[in-house]
C-alpha cells in the first residue's frame, strides 16, 4: 500500500509537442494501476495549484474514486504561468491533511511532479527547493513517514536543474522526457521498480494484490476479480523484479464461501486485507537508487553518487545469453496433471495432503508419445538421406578441381572454434564411392 500524490503542469506551454495530452495519458496510468489498498490525489497547477476530481486529501482508489479523477484529468486544460512553490504545497498540504485524519495507507509516500516549463510565478529555484525538503522532513520526524519524489521534466524548455536537485537532494529521481520520444509512461518505470523492490523484501514473499470485484465483459455481467503477484530473480540483492502474474476468477465461488454479495462493504474490507502487503523499509543504498535513476533517463538522470555497476536492478546485457533466471518455475512437474494431484489433494476432498500421488502416464498419453517418437525418427531419417545425397554429388563435383583448399581444424573463426571428434566413425566395407 502507499500514498500517491500526482502533480501535474497545466501551464500554457503544456499545449505545445502533445506535452498535456502526454501528462495526462501517464496520470490516467498510474491512478488506474492503484489498487484499493492505496490512496491518491491528482494536484494540477499553473499560476495556482489546486486538487482536482473535488477531493481536498488522499481518497481510497476504489474503482468509483478512480474513475472520478480519471474524468477529472481528461478535463484538465493548459493555460496560465507556472508556480512550483504552490504545486509542491499544496501536495504536502494534501499528505498532511490525510494523515493527521488516520484515512492515510499508513505506509510509504510518492509525488510524481510533471512539468515542462521554468518558475515564472511565485517564489523561485531556491525557496522551491528548500520547501520540499523541509516538508519531506517533516513527514518523517513528525509521522515517521518517508516520501519519495519522482520529479519529470517534458521536453528542452523544462527547468532541468530546479527538478533533479529537488529529487538528488531528496533521495528521489527526475528523469528527462524528450519531445521527440514523448513516452512519459515508460519513463515511470522507475516509480514501478521502487515500490516493486520494497514487495520483493520486509516479509512479503507471499504477498498478492487483489483487484476490486468488477464486470465482465464475457460473459456480459458477469461478475469477477482478479488477483496478482510480483515475480522476482531473488539470486540477486535487492531482488530483480521481473514482472506479474495474474488469474482471472469468477465471484460465485468466493460468495458462496464467504457467504457476502460481491458488492457489499464487507467485501469490499476484505479485498483490502488481502491487497495490504506489510509496509516495507525502502532503504536502497546510493548506488541502487542511481541504478533507478538510471533506467528511467539514462546517465543525465543520475546524482553522481556511485560509480559502480548496477548490479541486481538492472541486469548486465550478455551477447547472445539471457541475464534472466530460467528456474522461476519448480512446479513443471505437475505439467499435464489433474486439479485435486496438483493441489496435493485427494479425489474429491478439500484437505491437502501431505505428499502428492505418483503421477502415471495414461494409456492414450503414452500412445501419443509412442506415434509422436515414430513421427519424428521419420522425419530425421528423410532429412538424413537427403543430406547424404547432397554429399556424394558434392565430391563428384571436387573431383574435377586441381587441389582442394586445406583447412586448418585447429583455428578459430570469429569466436567458433571447429573441434574434430575424438574417434572417426567406422568404414562401412559395402560403401561404394562410384555409385
């Protein structure tokens, strides 16, 4: 669970290069991935900033509140200067108002600050700067509470120096976004990698996150959740998120347990339990957080704070072999099993049991493979002749050349080296070379 608090330019010269059609497609993205266990706020600024969607504090990103701020963003249009100071006060004063009401996550914070412009109203570069770290040390001295800034600047005339010293000096992370490429979405990665590194430790190894019941669309109202977990590479340190996995589910059969409608209130608390993971310690060393830096804006977007590789968030690039694990998955041999062996479960029962059944082969299962071998030894074998063929016309054709070129065996070609076999394959005395 967290808090998060988008701050969004709406200043006039978000209308140039798509810049405002950009913020909002990214804005929409993250409030849409949000789940019921966290709470948001969308701040949109330009000569004045104001909370949008006619909340003034974080909400539950329920699917009603999400849709409510999502239309509020598409709504949003750019005209007017550009005030910093008012931007980032009204977030904090929005995080402080939360908190101080106990409707907060109770756990970590994130401000994702979108502009494309220079402070042309309100206080300047220093003031802006002095008033993020006095409030993000506020929130951590008074509420014990650590935010972390996400700051992006869209396009060359954003004030580059003003938003990466407000993350460097934060422990947060600015990335650059070029006209040219206008990919806010992919830019965020480094919010998704953050808070994904945090559900990889701190005793949420276990941890699933639980989609608010909603319709279908087939069957036509149907209705439905899903659930989710991250997947991890936990050879490394911190553990490399790698991505999700996700099932789709039917609501009759977690009514008819539960005995509550998919609708109701209490159903609705209880997907909040299942989707509140234990709020973890994001205690990233310096090179760590340069290696987020990293992977959202490349070299320009780091502090300068590590010089070392970085190693575990983002994996080294190998010609030709993946960096990846190829064991993430230890249960391949449940492959082809029925529901109740996979489960661990006797025919017909609910109680796992303590070790699974041997799984035998079926009859028509091992007549496939038998056909399936047959096929393939068939293939080989007309695939073998052809080659054999193809060799017998190739040395009636050498004959007729003066030398043939001599090849070293022992020399290596760009990388390869030709190995001959430890013994030569033995003389069939029926071979004729003239036929």
């Amino acid at each position: 669970p967290k808090d998060v608090v988008l701050v969004i330019d709406v200043s006039g010269s978000m209308k140039d290069y798509g810049r405002m059609d950009i913020a909002k497609e990214a804005a929409i993205t993250i409030v849409e991935t949000l789940t019921v266990a966290d709470r948001v706020a969308v701040v949109s600024f330009s000569s004045r900033a104001a909370q949008i969607g006619g909340f003034n504090s974080l909400i539950r990103a329920t699917n009603e509140n999400k849709e409510r701020l999502i239309k509020a963003i598409k709504n949003l249009d750019a005209n007017e200067a550009t005030n910093f100071y008012d931007a980032f006060n009204t977030a904090f004063n929005a995080l402080d108002k939360t908190i101080r009401s106990e409707s907060t996550s109770g756990c970590n914070i994130a401000i994702l600050f979108m502009t494309d412009g220079q402070i042309s109203e309100g206080p300047g570069a220093n003031e802006v700067i002095k008033l993020v770290n006095d409030r993000t040390g506020q929130l951590s001295a008074t509420f014990d509470r650590n935010a972390t800034l996400f700051t992006f600047s869209l396009g060359q005339q954003a004030d580059h120096a003003v938003t990466k010293s407000i993350a460097c000096s934060t422990n947060g992370i600015w990335t650059h976004v070029d006209d040219s490429t206008g990919d806010l979405v992919t830019a965020m990665s480094s919010y998704y990698k953050l808070f994904a590194l945090g559900l990889g430790e701190g005793g949420n190894d276990d941890f699933t996150a639980w989609v608010e019941p909603y319709e279908f669309t087939n069957p036509a109202g149907k209705m439905g959740t899903t659930v989710s977990a991250p997947v991890y590479d936990r050879s490394v340190k911190p553990p490399l998120f790698l991505g999700v996995v996700a099932v789709d589910s039917y609501m009759d059969a977690l009514e008819q347990v539960l005995g509550e409608d998919a609708t109701s209130s209490t159903m609705m608390q209880r997907f909040v339990m299942l989707s509140t993971a234990i709020c973890p310690k994001l205690e990233l060393t310096e090179c760590e957080l340069d290696a987020l830096r990293f992977l959202g804006g490349g070299e320009e977007a780091t502090c300068g704070v590590c010089n070392s590789t970085y190693t575990g968030i983002i994996p080294e690039t190998c010609s030709f072999q993946s960096d990846l694990p190829n064991n993430l998955f230890h249960n391949t041999d449940t492959e082809g099993k029925k529901y109740e062996d996979r489960a661990c479960c006797e025919s017909g029962g609910i109680v796992p049991s303590e070790s699974c059944p041997p799984y035998e082969l079926s009859g028509g299962a091992i007549a496939g493979i038998v056909i399936g071998s047959v096929f393939v030894l068939c293939i080989c074998s007309f695939f073998l002749n052809k080659v054999r063929k193809k060799q017998q016309k190739q040395s009636k054709a050498g004959a007729t050349c003066a030398t043939e070129p001599e090849i070293n065996l022992g020399a290596s070609y760009e990388g390869m080296s030709i190995v001959m076999p430890t013994s030569a394959p033995p003389i069939n005395p029926n071979f004729d070379v003239k036929q």
